[in-house]
C-alpha cells in the first residue's frame, strides 16, 4: 500500500463504565470482532487492541475494562490499566449510556478531564430513547467538560458510527502506520476461547478464568496450531471447565476455534488444557505470569 503525505495516525482510547458498551463500539468500528462482548460485567480485562487500517489513516483503538471498584488485584489492575491508555491517547473516546451523569460518570469526568487529552464524549444507545431527550443529556455532560466532539451513536444498530469514525480522522495527527495494514488485532486468539468460557459457564466461574496463548504456529497440513492454558482457582472450577467427560471443554473448544477460524479465515487446530492457580487474582506474580502486567 502506498502511503500518501498527508497520512494520519494515532490511538485512542475507549473508556467508560462497565456494560456501556465499550467493546460493541469497537467491533463496530474495525469491522470484525474483536472484543468479548457479554451481558456480564467487566468482560474486557485487558486493553484490548483493535487496528483500522486505510489508504488515508490507521486508528489503534484501545478498548479498555470498565472503571469501577476494584475488589481485588485483578480488579485494581483492570482499572489502573484503563487509566494508564489515557496517557498513550491521542483522543479519549468517554462512553456514556443515554441517561443523566450518575455518580460513576461524574467521577470519570473528573479522572478524563485530568488528563488533558482531545475528548469525544460518546452517547450510546440512542436507538432506545425519544431524540427529544438528547439536547438536555448534552446540556448536562457539556457543562462538565469541554469535549471536542459531541457523538450520540447507536453502537448496536452502527447509527452515527461513521461520523464519528470521520471526526475522528480529522482530528488525527500525521504520522506513520504503526502495525502492518493487515493487522486488526494483537489478542484475539484468547479472547475468543474467554469468551466461550463466558457463554458457557455461570456464577463466578468466568471471573476466575485467565487464558494464556502458549504456542502458535503453521501446520505443515496447512492451518495453524493454538495451544492454550485456561487457569482457574479451584479444583471445582476445572472440574466443572472440563464438564462430565470432558464435554464442557470440548464445547468450549469447537465455539471457540470456530470464531478464530472465521477470523482468521483459515483451518485451526486447538489444543486447550485446564490448570489450577489458587487464588490469581490476589497474587502480583500470578497476574504477572499471566500477561496481565
């Protein structure tokens, strides 16, 4: 692909409350699925890297976990990690649900605003209430903040997307491509198996569940191989992970390789193992081992 002189670049960053629909917007906007996207809360852990690529620009949208309470070191590292992408951005996408600031948005102004950054505040979900309601929604949240960008979209449905994908160009700095233009991701592999997990299992299961890629290459058949560990807490959960003879993991495994197959748009062979790690999520070297750093 040839670049032209006046090519634009630059990241940004998705922030918001849990279930704002941070993730759908993301998908969205790059085109594929990239992202978990689940009734359950905090389903993005990490930040979550989508690439769009064009003759004229390449976007790295940033998709973070939801800013909330933390109530353990996993949940402090979801958080700080959001928080961190603020300082990577070149524009702060702040996502709001189409009613008035709550307390959890007033305090997210207060954390976007210290940043300092080029913000768009994102209404979402405009597809659900009268458009009448919109202008005092805007009213409130502009006399909080001074936003470059004012969006309503409809994140579900992709009303408005594409202004705001238009916005955003123009306010893009020049400057090169930073991934290769056929990259559109840098996780997807594992987030595919998470969200399998997600989809099959309840309670606090897939809160206790990390997924870590540990192999991947070319098969000489053609296609790829994926080895992957999924860890858990507790004997129970591995138990109920794998399911009565095995059923569960296999379940997991086809919907899962189904997804990065038709992603990847090529055959994949996946290996899954399931270990115990007690109590991850309250260990730094735990969470350090696995990627979440």
């Amino acid at each position: 692909m040839t670049r032209k002189k006046s090519f634009k670049s630059g990241y940004v960053s998705v922030v918001g409350l849990p279930n704002v629909g941070k993730s759908t917007l993301l998908n969205r906007l790059v085109g594929s699925r990239l992202s978990i996207v689940t009734p359950k809360p905090q389903t993005t852990r990490t930040t979550m890297r989508g690439i769009c690529t064009t003759d004229d620009y390449q976007i790295i949208f940033l998709d973070t976990a939801g800013i909330h309470q933390p109530r353990d070191k996993l949940g402090r590292y979801m958080v700080d990690t959001a928080r961190l992408t603020f300082q990577e951005a070149d524009i702060i996408y702040m996502m709001v649900h189409c009613t008035p600031p709550g307390r959890g948005e007033k305090e997210l102004i207060e954390q976007v605003a210290a940043a300092g950054k080029d913000t768009f505040l994102i209404i979402n979900k405009v597809d659900l209430v009268p458009k009448n309601t919109l202008l005092p929604l805007i009213e409130q949240y502009g006399s909080r903040m001074d936003y470059k960008e004012i969006v309503p979209v409809s994140a579900l449905t992709g009303d408005n997307v594409d202004k705001l994908l238009d916005l955003t160009v123009a306010h893009l700095p020049e400057g090169p491509a930073y991934f290769p233009e056929d990259i559109v991701s840098d996780q997807i592999e594992r987030e595919f198996i998470r969200e399998s997990i997600y989809l099959n299992t309840k309670d606090e299961i897939p809160y206790s569940t990390a997924v870590v890629i540990e192999d991947m290459k070319e098969r000489e058949r053609g296609g790829a191989y994926i080895s992957a560990l999924i860890y858990v807490e507790k004997d129970s959960q591995k138990g109920i992970i794998i399911g009565r003879g095995g059923s569960m993991i296999k379940k997991i495994g086809a919907e899962a390789r189904r997804e990065i197959e038709r992603f990847l748009g090529y055959s994949v062979y996946l290996d899954m193992q399931v270990k115990v790690e007690k109590k991850w999520r309250e260990s730094a070297q735990a969470l350090k081992k696995l990627g979440y750093r």
